[in-house]
C-alpha cells in the first residue's frame, strides 16, 4: 500500500535555531511531491517538487527531492515563533485509478519558542 | 479573490443523523477534492469531482458522498453518523484535472463532532 512517513512527528526548538524536516514515501508511479503548511485549519501551499536535487527556496524554507532515496528534506533557518505549525508532506502518484489523490503523512509539529 | 470556503465552520450531531457540508472553490478552479483529517494524523482523500464528474474515490464506506454543482461548489454527505466520523473535513480546488499536476489550495474546514 502506498505511504508517507514524515520525521520527526514532533519538534521544540528556540528561535534562531535550523530544522531539518523529513519525508520518505513508497508511492506507486510517483509524480510530485508536496509541502504543506497547517497553522490552524487550512493547510497552505509550500513547495511542489518533481524533479530530484533542484532545490526549491522561499525565503528562509527551502526543500529538496531525492527520488533515488524516495525522500524530501524541508529546511527552516533561523526559525521564528510564527513558523510553529503542522508541516505536512503529501505526494501524487502518476496512476489514473488514483487521480486526484494526495497521499499526505501524519505532519509533523513544530513549536519554536522565543 | 476568495479563497476555497467552507460552511459551517464547525457543526455537533449525533449518531445516526446525517450531515451535508459545503464547499466553493476558488474562481475559475474546476476540481473539488474532499479531505477527513483525524486529530494527530494527515488529510485522508475520500473523493475528487472535475468537471461534476467523480474523478477519484478514496477508501470509504458508502455512507459518505458527494457532488459537483454546474458553478463548481461542492456538497459532502455523510450518512448514519459514526462517532468515528469526528474529524475535520477539508475541502480543495484546484485549476488541475486529468492528467494535470495537482497543486491544491484547502479550505478551512469544518470541523465535525459527532456525539
């Protein structure tokens, strides 16, 4: 069955700190793969990501994909009490008898502390 | 321009009642997917409509269905209510339909208790 896993579930850091976020899938026929923001309700749009090691940036977030190793890495730099939030990974299979569906993991929440 | 809205925001019923949830999407978008999100995991897909046509169907029970209007919104109908059921419902469009990347923008949701 495909699937998602997002590491660490849970993270506490101060500000000023760098996080380092995790995605790893098995997903059949992969198309792309998304980041998420979930501050309160609404998830927001990050990054999209389909081709492996271009680095997509924005700001002090950036995240790349690794299709050989099946995984992302989302970075935050310099980390501020507004980036607290669920960040969630989702990915798109290619396969028409899931069109539509993203696959997201569990997220992980990150809480910075001033 | 509006985002994709939701209503209500949030809404208690008890089980066995059934409930209808609404969704209108961001303008010029064509496609409406619905999300269940339960406390401390990820969205789960239940349905995709493009064009008023169901496009993809996520691993739920028959209970739950949906439909497209001519104007895009969308309707969510959950019948015989489960207290499992409790979740936040997330509603998302996007421009992308078949074979097209699926960049989606959400909704706030409407966050279901069912007692």
């Amino acid at each position: 069955e495909d699937k998602v896993v997002q590491s660490p579930l849970s993270l506490v850091v101060h500000e000023g700190d760098t996080v380092t976020l995790n995605c790893s899938y098995e997903v059949t026929n992969f198309r792309s793969l998304l980041w998420y923001k979930q501050e309160k309700k609404a998830p927001t749009f990050l990054f999209m990501l389909t081709s492996s090691g271009i680095e997509k940036k924005s700001g002090r977030l950036s995240s790349i994909l690794d299709k050989k190793e099946l995984s992302s890495i989302l970075n935050i730099t310099a980390t501020q009490t507004g980036d607290s939030a669920i960040y969630l990974c989702a990915v798109v299979p290619r396969t028409r008898s899931t069109l539509g569906r993203l696959y997201f993991g569990r997220g992980t929440q990150l809480t910075v502390w001033p | 321009d509006a985002g994709v809205t939701q209503s209500p925001t949030h809404l208690i019923k008890t089980r066995g009642q059934q409930v209808t949830l609404r969704c209108s999407p961001i303008s010029g978008h064509k496609s409406v997917s619905w999300y269940q999100q339960v406390l401390g995991q990820g969205p789960q897909f239940i349905f995709q409509y493009y064009e008023k046509e169901e496009r993809g169907r996520g691993n739920f029970p028959d209970r739950f269905s949906a439909r497209q209007f001519p104007n895009y919104s969308s309707e969510l109908n959950v019948n015989a209510l489960l207290l499992g059921d409790s979740a936040l419902y997330l509603c998302a469009s996007s421009l992308a339909g078949q074979g097209s990347l699926k960049k989606l923008f959400f909704g706030s949701g409407t966050q279901l208790s069912v007692l």
